[in-house]
C-alpha cells in the first residue's frame, strides 16, 4: 500500500546533489549576472513612476517584466532539458516554466499594444498571460509527494486550492473590496491571478511542511512578491475596462520571476527520516491546510467591512469555489480511508506469496460454519523434500514453486472449495463432500501438484503428500476428547468448556482439521507421495501419538528413560574401543518404545531438548560408573539436529563433562548428515564450537541421506559412520563394496575414521576389513547393552585403545 524507499521516483534524492552541482561554477555567474539584470529591468519602471510618469512606467514596465518572465523561463527550460539528459526530473518544474513564458509573452503583447496606444482591460495579451494559471495550478499536481501513492497530485493540488481559494476570500475581504468601486471583468481576471498566487503560495507552504529541508525559500519570496504585485494591480484598477499598472507592480515582477526561477531550479526534496516518519509529515501537511484553511474563512468573517456590493458578490464566487473544493477533498480522504482499510483486511486473511486465503482465513471460516448438517471435507497437502529445494535451488525457487502449487489446487478445486496456504510448504483445501469424494479430489491434486513441480524442478525428487479427514469443528473435537473417543460422535459442549488435554494438535489453532492433519502425517511416515483418508487405523495411530506424548513428558519429568551402550570395536584388533549410547524406554502403559517412535516424536513436540538434556547426564553418569572413561573408551551421542540448532547445546555439554570430569575427546557426538546441506544453518556454528571444545564429531548413517560429502570440507567431522544398509549389502553388491571402499579411502586421506555400523556375521567384519574400515558396530560383537553389564566388558577389554 505504501511506497517503499526505493519506489519512490527516480531522482528524488539526488535531485539535491545535483542542484549542488548545477549551482557551482559558471551556473553562478550567470545566476548573479540574471538577477542583476533583473535589478535594472526594475530600475525602469520605478524611475518613471517616480518621476511622474506613470504611462511610460506601466507600457515599458509590460515590455520589461514579460521580458524577464520569458528569459527566466528559458532558463529553466534550457537547464530542465540539461539535466534530464543524466537523471530523471520532475514535470513541475517545467510547467512552471511554460507558466511563466506564458505570462511573459502575454505581457509583451499588451506592451506592443500599449505602445500603439491605450490597452483594454482583458486584452488579448491578458488572455495569453491568463494560460500561465491553469498551467501554473496543474504544475502543483506533480509536485513529490511520497506517502499513499494514491493520486498523490490531486491530493496536493485540493489542500493547496483549499488554502488558496480560503485566502484569496480572506484578502478580497480585508484589503481589495475596500478600494473598489464595482466588481467587473477586469477585476475577476486579476482575482484569479490572486487565487493562482495564493494557491502557489500554499502549495509551497505545504511542501515546507511535508519537507523542511526542501529549500524552497526563494520560491515562496517569489510568490509572495508577485502576489502582493497583482494585489497592487487589483487596488490600482478602478473599473471601467481600461488598464494602467502601478509602477510598483511592474517593478516586483522583474525582480520576482528571477527569484521564482531560482526557487525552482534550487528546490530539492530531501525528505528526513524513514517512511514513517513521511507519512507523519504528509498527514500533518493536509491537517495544516485544514487548519489555515479555516482560520483564513474566520478572519474572512470577522476581518471585513459590510457585506455589500462588490464584496458580497466577489466573496459569494470564491465560496461557491470553495464549497465543492473541501466537499472533493473529504471524499477523496474519504474514499483513500476506505480503500486502506479494505487492503489492510484484506491483507490480514490473504497470503502475500500465493494470493490464497492464510490460515486465519480458513480457521474463520470454519469458526463461521453453522452446524447446518453438510458433510465438509478438509485436506492437507504438504510438500515432500521442500526444505531441500530451498537449500539447494535457493528461496526464490522455493517461492516459485509454492505459487506453482496454489495455481495447481486452484485449477483443480472450483467453488465452493477454500484454498489455503497454512504453513511454509502446507496447503489446506476445505470443501463439502464426504471422505471419498476428498480422497478422489486428494489424489487428484496430488497428481497435479506433481505435474506442476516436475515442471520447475525436475529431477529435485519433491512429491506432495495429502491428508484427507472430516471437518471437525473445534467445539465438537473438544467434546470428542472428553469422552475420550477422539471422535465426532460425541455430544456438542461449549467452546473452550473442556479441560486441557495432552497432545499436540491441542496448540494448534486448526482444531477443526485435526483428522487431516493426522492422516497427513500418516501418509508422510507411510512413505510420502501419497494420499491417506483419515480411518480407523490413522485415528488409532493418533490416538497413540497423542499417548505416546503425554507418556513422554512424564516420562523426561520422572526420568525414567535410560540408555543402553553398544560396543564400538577395533576391527583389526578385535579390541573394544568405546561404547555408541542408546535410548531405552519401557512406559508402564506403552510397553518398551523404540527409541526411533519416541525420538521423533520428541523432535515434533520440541520435547527432544529435554530429553537430550536428560540423556546426556544420564549416560555420563552410568558410562562413568561402568568404567568406560577410565579405561580410556569413547563414548558416542546421538544429537537430535534440533538441540543443535538451541543455543545452550555446547554450554550444557561442557557443563556435563567438567561435572562428570571427562575428558573432551573421550566423547563423540553422531549427527546425521541430512541436517548437513544448508549454508549458514545455526548447527554448524554449533558444531565448530563443540569441536572447539576438543569432542569429536562422527556423521551418522552416512548412505541413507543426501551423501553430499561437500560437508566433510567444511565441517570439522573426525568419523564416518556407515550405515548398517550399506554393510549388510557389501556382501551381495558388488558396487555398494566399490562405493564403500571409495569412501573410505578418501576419509582416510581427511584423516576420518570410518566405523562400520550393522555387522552381524563374521562374513561381513571380513568384507569391511577389506575395504579398510577402522571400527566395526554391530550384534556380532555386541548389542546394547545395560551399563551394569557393559562394565563387565570394560573390565574384560584388555587394552586401552584411544579413540
Ligand atoms: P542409530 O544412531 O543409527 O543407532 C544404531 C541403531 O542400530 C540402534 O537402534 C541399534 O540398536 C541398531 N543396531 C546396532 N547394531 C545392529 C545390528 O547389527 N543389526 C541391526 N539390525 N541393528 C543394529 P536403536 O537403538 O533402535 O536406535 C534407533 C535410532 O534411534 C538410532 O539410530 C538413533 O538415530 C536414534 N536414537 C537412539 N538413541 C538416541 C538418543 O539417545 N538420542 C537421539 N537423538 N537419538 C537416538
Ligand atoms: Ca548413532
Ligand atoms: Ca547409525
């Protein structure tokens, strides 16, 4: 809605370095010889009039002063064409330009006139001189204005006529209809050079508002000048249609036009402060107009003789000016106001990257959804490997393909269908129809997503995964869970009537799309590109996740997860090395719990930071008690990539160790590589420090990500695990045995150590020795085990092996 810095035209700052520049050198010589000249041109006048000669002061000061207008109007147009040629520059200053030629050349024509004889009162020379007002007004509409970039112009030129027509009533008032005798042609001509005067005046007031620094000085001086010379001019005139200026008007329009010419070429607008800040100023401007505006109509009121006459008739002209003026002006704030207000809410329901309806959209129109008995459908769909296209193809193709899935869903789901863009890479579709029209629709938008990315990005592997569930309204939900079923069925309660309930679905806001959310999350663990209908087996899944979660929290806050420790073991040698620490939970309702379930469900909740706090000290403590560091063993720690990306992560290691006194490069940290690919990710500052710290850094089950490999460069990794799907193929696969061999020889050559993970027969220790792996884990030499029972194997280890 508004204009940013760099929106706003071309030139606008530099038009005040530039004015610097044209107002040295040989720009000044000439600015000092025009105004000298000038000052002679007003000498002529003067001199006649003061000495008598009051017909030769008016025709040679006509010939004088629409010679002055005329050279400074040239000059102003010579040097507008100069200076467009390297920068941009503003029409007004032309226009004014063209104003003042106007009125030169109509001088000079009521000057030849006035030398063959007396001039009528308007000549023709007038009407030429008159174009200079429409030209002089429509020039304030370009004047630079920098806020609401809505008919910015028209919204100077109203406050500026406003103040203008407000105080040609209040001079006509107070000091012209006080000489008058009747009120004729000749002096509504001049009256509008008033009012042209006086709204120049005002408009150049208003622009000092909006900009102080806009150096506009000689401008306003210029303006003022020529305004009290056409006020002269209307005093002198006594009606009649004849014409004879006072000396005095000819002699300030000779000295004024010069200066006006100045103040157009000088004026720079160098607006202070930031956008706000404009803003501010520019409400203020069209306030102060209001302002004087009034007060101008006020002294008007009080200021003038009876209400008679030339006055009443005069005054009743400019009123009825000035009435649709301020009418126009409010309907246009008016009309600004209401368009700003539409764009703002608008905004607030709008996603600014696709055009789609936002999350608030949806979840108020869900809110606004009466029980009127429609079945109604909700589903999710969410990008598969989105995350990687951002990292490797930059954000601008992550932004392009989010616009070519919206295009895709709005393609694909007509009316009544709501479109939503819910998170990053989520979209949202709610439509009416039962779970079998939304799976039909599911897979149809699955299918056209994919199309649409296989376009922009082929070969990147980014699929879509769509949820699809019953719309379930948020007060329903929380009566479902009450009852503990989880489903519709249950009676409605009143919003917000229900107590809190573990699970996460809980904080999120979309409480109506809980099943499609669930089934989504189905469909990405089942595998991904896929659509999944919320049924039974997804909402028991649910149900379970929803568990599982409470259970975990209780679980960190008892301390009842343990861990397990897995020998590591030379492979050459056959000698223990150190101790890989597993998590182990067996929940009282859930049973044991694979660490696989539990930890991502850790990383979903955020619940992993704890968690990793916990395991930490815990296996410390038991690695301790069994020996292990003083034995001289490692120990190895999976880090979830989340608790690498907390600040805090290095402090609390530290922290353990010096608690623990272990020695730093007795502990190893395994991260897998997948978290590795994005530049400038806060894991890798945290990862320097924590090898900083003299930890080792090991890349988990290398072989199953990206194996970009890129990162062992940059980061300071000492191991390289190799996934248990690559030793327990070497065997059988001659290439994965060529690829493995490769890798490890090059870590070698980094100087990484290669640990083998997943050995479970002898056969496969051989082929990992052949290919020159340091360490082997696995169950053939041992799984994990209690540290009470590792201790046993400490004590057997015969000797101790660094590292
Ligand atoms: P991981 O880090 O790759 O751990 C190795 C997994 O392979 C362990 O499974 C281990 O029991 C299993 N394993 C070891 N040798 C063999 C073998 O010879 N054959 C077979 N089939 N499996 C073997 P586990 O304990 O179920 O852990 C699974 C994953 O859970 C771990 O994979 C790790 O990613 C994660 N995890 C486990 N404990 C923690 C923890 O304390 N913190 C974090 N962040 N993640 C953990
Ligand atoms: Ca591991
Ligand atoms: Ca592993």
């Amino acid at each position: 809605m508004y204009m940013t810095m760099g929106d706003r035209p071309k030139g606008y700052r530099r038009a005040g370095s530039a004015g610097h520049r044209d107002g040295g050198g040989p720009f000044r010589w000439l600015t000092y010889l025009g105004f000298s000249g000038a000052v002679a041109a007003a000498a002529v006048p003067a001199w006649y009039g003061l000495s008598g000669r009051p017909w030769l002061a008016y025709s040679t000061g006509l010939l004088l002063t629409g010679l002055v207008a005329v050279i400074s109007a040239l000059v102003i147009g010579g040097w507008w064409i100069t200076v467009r040629r390297y920068r941009k520059i503003e029409i007004f200053r032309l226009l004014i330009a063209g104003a003042m030629l106007f009125w030169g050349a109509g001088q000079l024509a009521s000057g030849f006139d006035a030398f063959d004889g007396a001039v009528g009162y308007p000549s023709t020379g007038d009407l030429i001189a008159f174009m200079s007002v429409p030209i002089g007004l429509l020039a304030i509409g370009w004047l630079p204005r920098n806020s609401v970039p809505t008919m910015p112009g028209l919204r100077v030129l109203l406050d500026s006529l406003a103040v203008g027509a407000a105080l040609t009533i209040l001079l006509w008032r107070v000091v012209l209809t006080r000489s008058m005798v009747d009120f004729d042609a000749a002096h509504l001509l001049t009256g509008l050079f008033v009012l042209a005067d006086c709204t120049l005046f005002a408009a150049i007031l208003l622009t000092a508002v909006r900009d102080l620094r806009s150096r506009v000085w000689p401008a306003a001086l210029g303006i003022l000048g020529h305004l009290i010379a056409d006020l002269c001019v209307i005093v002198s005139a006594q009606g009649g249609g004849s014409r004879q200026d006072p000396w005095l008007a000819a002699t300030l329009w000779c000295l004024v036009w010069p200066l006006i010419a100045l103040g157009i070429i000088w004026f720079r607008s160098s607006p202070v402060g930031g956008e706000e800040a404009l803003d501010r100023r520019e409400g203020s401007a069209t306030q102060v107009a209001t302002l004087v505006t009034f007060a101008c109509l006020l002294g008007a009121g009080l200021g003038g003789g009876p209400f008679s006459g030339a006055d009443a008739r005069g005054s009743v002209l400019l009123t009825v000016l000035l009435v649709p003026l301020l009418y126009l002006r409010e309907a246009m704030n008016t009309h600004l106001r209401l368009r700003l207000i539409t764009g703002l809410r608008a905004q607030a329901f709008r996603d600014s990257l696709t055009g789609l309806s936002n999350r608030r959209a949806l979840t108020t129109r869900i809110d606004e959804l009466g029980r009127d008995g429609i079945p109604r459908v909700v589903l999710t769909l969410d990008l598969d490997g989105f995350k990687q296209v951002n990292d490797l193809l930059g954000h601008h193709a992550g932004d392009a393909l989010l616009i070519a899935v919206a295009d895709a869903l709005l393609a694909n789901c007509p009316p009544p269908a709501m479109i939503a863009r819910v998170g990053g890479d989520e979209f949202a579709v709610l439509c009416p129809g039962d779970l079998d029209r939304g799976s039909e629709l599911g897979e149809r938008l699955r299918t056209a997503v994919a199309q649409a990315l296989a376009l922009l990005a082929p070969g990147v592997g980014i699929s879509a995964s769509v949820g699809v569930g019953r719309l379930v309204r948020p007060d329903v939900v929380e009566a479902g869970r009450l009852m503990g079923t989880g489903t519709t069925s249950a009676a409605v309660v009143r919003p917000g009537a229900a107590a809190p309930l573990p699970g996460a679905e809980h904080r999120d806001q979309l409480t109506g799309l809980v099943e499609s959310a669930a089934a989504l999350r189905a469909a990405k663990e089942s595998g991904r590109d896929a659509v999944q209908v919320y049924d039974g087996q997804v909402a028991r899944a649910r149900e379970r996740r929803l568990h599982l979660e409470h259970r975990l929290r209780l679980a960190i806050t008892n301390r009842t997860i343990i861990t397990f420790g897995q020998p590591i073991v030379d492979l050459s040698t056959g000698h223990l090395t150190g101790f890989e620490s597993l998590a182990r939970w067996t929940d009282d309702e859930l049973g044991h719990v694979p660490p696989d379930e539990f930890i991502a469900v850790a990383e979903q909740t955020g619940l992993v930071v704890a968690l990793g706090e916990h395991l930490l000290s815990e296996t410390l403590a038991a690695a301790t008690k069994a020996g292990v560091f003083a034995a001289g063993l490692t120990l190895s720690v999976n880090a979830s990539p989340i608790q690498l990306r907390i600040p805090g992560y290095v402090e609390q290691i530290r922290d353990q160790l010096d608690q623990h006194r272990i020695s730093p490069d007795q502990l190893i940290v395994e991260i897998t590589e997948a978290i590795l690919v994005a530049e400038g990710d806060p894991a890798v500052s945290t990862l320097a420090a924590i090898n900083a710290l003299g930890i080792g850094l090991a890349i988990d089950d290398f072989g199953t990500g990206y194996s970009a490999l890129g990162y062992l460069r940059r980061l300071p990794v000492q191991v390289l695990k190799i996934d248990k799907s690559l030793t327990s193929s070497l065997l059988s696969e001659p290439k994965t045995l060529a690829i493995v061999d490769g890798v490890a020889q090059m870590a070698h050559r980094m100087g990484i150590r290669v640990v083998m993970e997943g050995i479970e027969e002898e056969l496969e220790a051989e082929c990992c020795r052949s290919v020159g792996a340091d360490r082997g884990q696995g169950y053939l030499f041992g799984r994990p085990t209690p540290w009470a029972k590792a201790a046993e194997l400490v004590s057997r280890s015969p000797t101790i092996v660094r590292g």
